[in-house]
C-alpha cells in the first residue's frame, strides 16, 4: 500500500477528511461516519492546496455552490471487484437523479443482488464523489446513508432530486 496523505476542509456537512496514495484521492470521510477507517491509516496530514487535495477541494467548493454537477478526479479505490463495480456504476447516476439498490442491482446485471449492492454502497470510499446518496429504498424513502440520513436529504436537496422536490428545502 503507497504512503497516504490526509486533510480536512471545511464543508456544509462538517469536516470532511480527504485520503490520497501515490496522489489520488482514495478516501473521502465525514465526522461519525459509519465504516471510517481509523484516523492512522489516514498517514500524515498536508495542506488542502497540496497538490493530491487542491483539485478536489476546488470540486468540492463548486459542488457545494451548485455550480458542478459531476466530479472529475482521479482516484485509486480499493475494494472488491463487485463493490468497484458498484461505485462504477453509480457514478453514472446523474445529478438530481435518484436510483434504487434494486435498480442499481440489475443495471450491474446481477438482479436479486440489491442487499449486496447496498453492501458495496455502504462501503464507498470517496462519499459525495461516488455519489452513494443518490439511492434511496425501493419505494423511494430515504434509507442507510454512512453520513447519516441528515447529511443524505441534503446532498439530495441541494441536487434537486426527488419527485416534486420531495427533498427541497432548506440546505444549509
């Protein structure tokens, strides 16, 4: 495993800590967020305007300002040839669109998988990037977000997702 590097910068949904190896971004973690790796294997801190940071900290402000709709930066993503596939496929879920796991189970071709895709969700290392809270429950509710359902109906608020803006509102 290549030396890591880690920053935190400040967003609308608290501090978000930002992992890079070899200079791309491998992790992406909220405060409280489930399935967050222990701070030490985030390796020593470095500015956000290090060169591995300074481009996703620019997305990131743009993101949040409404102005970007989909991210472009390189990243090394470690996990499981299923749940690669998974994050790979919801970064093809669009801006202000929503997906179900069941949906999202047969667009990777193997339906009947929703409770693995969930899985694989769940374990996104690079939130908001590979944008997990873009799928909601079967009918359509909110359900399991690692950032919790709060930090959830936000991202989706501030992406307009939703039918009849079922998640506007106030955003920050």
């Amino acid at each position: 495993m290549a030396p890591r590097l880690h920053t935190v910068l400040a967003s609308p949904l608290g501090p978000l800590t930002l992992v890079a190896a070899d200079g791309l971004l491998c992790g992406l973690y909220m405060e409280g967020q489930r399935h967050r790796p222990a701070q030490q294997t985030f390796g020593a801190p470095a500015p956000a305007g290090a060169a591995p940071f300074r481009e996703a900290a620019e997305q990131l402000a743009a993101y949040f300002a409404g102005e970007l709709r989909e991210f472009d930066l390189p990243l090394a993503l470690e996990g499981t040839a299923f749940q690669r596939t998974v994050w790979r496929e919801l970064c093809r879920v669009p801006y202000g669109s929503t997906v179900t796991y069941g949906q999202l189970a047969e667009r990777i071709r193997s339906p009947g998988s929703a409770r693995a895709v969930g899985l694989a969700n769940g374990r996104n290392p690079v939130g908001i990037v590979v944008p997990c809270h873009r799928v909601v429950g079967a009918s359509g509710s909110l359900t399991g977000y690692g950032g919790g359902l709060e930090r959830k109906r936000r991202l989706l608020g501030l992406e307009g997702a939703g039918a009849a803006g079922r998640w506007s509102g106030a955003l920050w």
